[in-house]
C-alpha cells in the first residue's frame, strides 16, 4: 500500500521537482557518508540506526507467587463451576 501511495505521489511531480528529490536524496546520502567516516564507523549509517531494545522488566518472586496463587484459585473456581 506504501509503494501504491509512493508511487502514486511520484507519477504526480514535475519533472523540476523530481530533480529536485533527486538531488536531495543524493546530498542525504553524501551527509550520512560524512557522518560515518567522522564517527569512525565503516557500516552506513542507515544499519547503524536500530530501535532501542526493550528492557525486561523483573518480576519478584513474590510477586510471582501472587498471581500464580490468584490464577490457580480462579482456575478451581472455573473447574468447580462446570460441576
């Protein structure tokens, strides 16, 4: 659906403003090169960029005691019902 809107987008610029885009997208591409070599990183940036890793949230024993003892007593309250 993306590539449908993109495209749709591009068929509708000027030969100007597809020049344009062009000429941007290579001076992007020239920065982003500039960039790496400044950072000394030998991969482009684009494989440098990632999402940040979620952080595990940590669950105390207790805790987990707690919902596995309020789980099981709805499970019996379950089980007894269909009785």
């Amino acid at each position: 659906m993306i590539e449908y809107f993109l495209m749709s987008t591009i068929a509708n610029l000027s030969v100007q403003q597809l020049r344009r885009a062009v000429m941007l997208k290579e001076k992007i591409q020239s920065l982003e090169k500039k960039l790496s070599q400044l950072l000394g990183s030998t991969s482009s940036v684009e494989a440098d960029v990632q999402a940040p890793k979620k952080k595990k949230r940590a669950m105390s024993a207790a805790a987990k005691a707690k919902i596995s003892a309020k789980l099981k007593k709805a499970w019996a309250l379950r089980k007894a019902a269909k009785k």
